[in-house]
C-alpha cells in the first residue's frame, strides 16, 4: 500500500513539473555557461517571448565582466641561454649570481609586487602559482621580463605592474653571461 501511495505522489509531482516547464512557468537551462563566453552584452535589451509559450517571462540580457580562465605567459620573450665559449685569452669569467642573492633581489621590491597584486582585487580570489622570468646581464640590471601564471593576472593591469616592479630589481654585478632566472611565487 505504501508503495502505491508513493508512486502516485512521485507521479503527480512529475506531472506537476512537466505541465509547469511547458506552460514555461518553469525555466531550466541545462547547459552551463563557460567563462571564454561572458563578453559585454552592450546595453540591456528585451527579448521578445516565444508566441507558442504563454505567459513567458521577458527576459534581459545582463551586463557581464569580461573574466580571464586559464594560464598564460605574458612579457618579453627571455630568448635562448647564450652560448658558451671557454676563451683563456680574454678575462670573461663564468660567474653566476647565487640562490639567496635572487630571493633578496625579490624581497627588495616584495612592497611593489604586493601593491600591484592589489590591482588583481575582484570578487573572487586568485590562487594559483606566479613565475617571474627574468634575464640579468652582467651589471645586476634586469633587461627583460617575462610572467607566467593565471590570466586574470598576467594578461591585466596587474601583470604589467608586476613585470615593472620585478624589471626594477638591481642585483649585484658579475663577471659573466647573461643569466636566465625563473623565481616562482605562490599566490593563496
């Protein structure tokens, strides 16, 4: 018996909701919306109903922000590590800078970095891992930089900010070639 009375329940319910979703009292879309999509729809603008669906809804289009998916690289192409030729005429040495004179390289200008990550601020959080490229000549003064990471840093004002502040940072100089330096960071 308690299955019976269930059964009839479970099927009013059902014919209740398909009755409903044809009379389009109900709107289900099924299909989910995928962030390369969401460009700025321009002025909002009414969408006539279907005339074979009574008492439809208008519907409006909604001003959306563009939104940045995914990963990508942004900045000055680094180029290939310079060759290398031993040369025991000339006085060109093979000095490099060390691992803890980067990362105070780095701390030197982390203030700036923070200040341009304030400019990523939007409703939702980036998280995700920042890798600065960079290429040091000789006299410790960066020539280019290069940033990989999420889009909605890298390919927005905030990318640009971080590119400047880390082509900023003035190392020591060294007797040697160009180094090629890849300092992540983490972002939480």
């Amino acid at each position: 018996m308690r299955f019976v009375a269930g059964f009839l329940v479970a099927s009013l319910l059902w014919g209740g909701f398909i009755y409903a979703y044809s009379q389009g009292l109900l709107n289900i879309n099924l299909e989910p919306e995928r962030a390369e999509e969401i460009v700025d729809a321009g002025p909002e603008e009414e969408v006539e109903p279907d005339p074979k669906q009574k008492r439809k809804k208008k519907w409006r289009k909604k001003k959306r922000k563009k939104r940045y998916s995914g990963e990508s690289m942004t900045g000055d192409d680094l180029g290939d590590p310079d060759a290398r030729h031993m040369d025991p005429t000339t006085g060109g040495g093979e000095e490099q800078l060390l691992g803890h004179e980067i990362e105070q390289g780095f701390d030197s200008v982390m203030p700036k970095l923070r200040r341009c990550l304030i400019l990523a601020a939007d409703d939702e959080p980036v998280t995700g891992r920042l890798v600065f490229g960079l290429r040091v000549a000789g006299s410790g003064r960066v020539s280019k930089v290069n940033l990989k990471g999420p889009s909605a840093i890298t390919k927005t004002e905030a990318g640009s900010c971080l590119r400047g502040a880390a082509k900023g940072i003035r190392f020591r100089s060294f007797n040697g070639p160009d180094m090629l330096v890849q300092f992540p960071m983490t972002l939480e």
